[in-house]
C-alpha cells in the first residue's frame, strides 16, 4: 500500500465527495471504469486514510474482510488523482 490522496487545499473527505462516485464494497476489479481507480477512505480512529488501490490486489487488501475497520470506497479519475496524490503518471495507463 503506498498511494494516497492528499489535497493540499481541501480535505481527502471533500475530495472524494466531489471528484468520486461512490461504489459498493461488492464491485469487482473488473467493474470499475476504465480510466478511473478505487479509492478506499478507511477511518483508523485517530486519523483518516483514502488509499489508491492502483491494481487488483492492492485492491483486496483494502477489502480484507478481517479488516473491521469503517470504509468508503469510491472511484475516481486517474487524472484527478494524479493532482491530489503521489500517483506515478505512468499510472495513468494502467487501468
């Protein structure tokens, strides 16, 4: 796990809430849009996450059922994340 977003001007919360569409925790890999990647917004208690599942198994380790902690997840344009996030831009071909 290593991408995260990161907006320098408004909060991951605002962000997603904006630039993402919120899917079920059921989707598939293969259902999410091209051109777009999961983000998966995890409250850890003392602070919040919103990891880049930037491949299928990072994806299912954000899923991890025996992980119990609160999750959202969300699908966003690659090119919107590439602007909030350290996401590689060779990323953006990847999905």
């Amino acid at each position: 796990m290593g991408y995260y977003v990161n907006p320098s001007n408004e909060s991951k919360e605002s962000f997603l809430m904006h630039s993402g569409t919120r899917i079920p925790s059921s989707t598939a890999w293969a259902d999410v849009p091209k051109g777009s990647l999961p983000v998966v917004w995890v409250d850890n208690g003392f602070m919040t996450a919103a990891g880049i599942c930037y491949d299928e198994s990072e994806f299912k380790q954000f899923l991890d059922p025996s992980d119990e902690r609160p999750k959202k997840i969300y699908t966003v344009e690659i090119e919107k994340l590439l602007i909030v996030s350290d996401l590689p831009a060779q990323m953006a071909t990847l999905h």
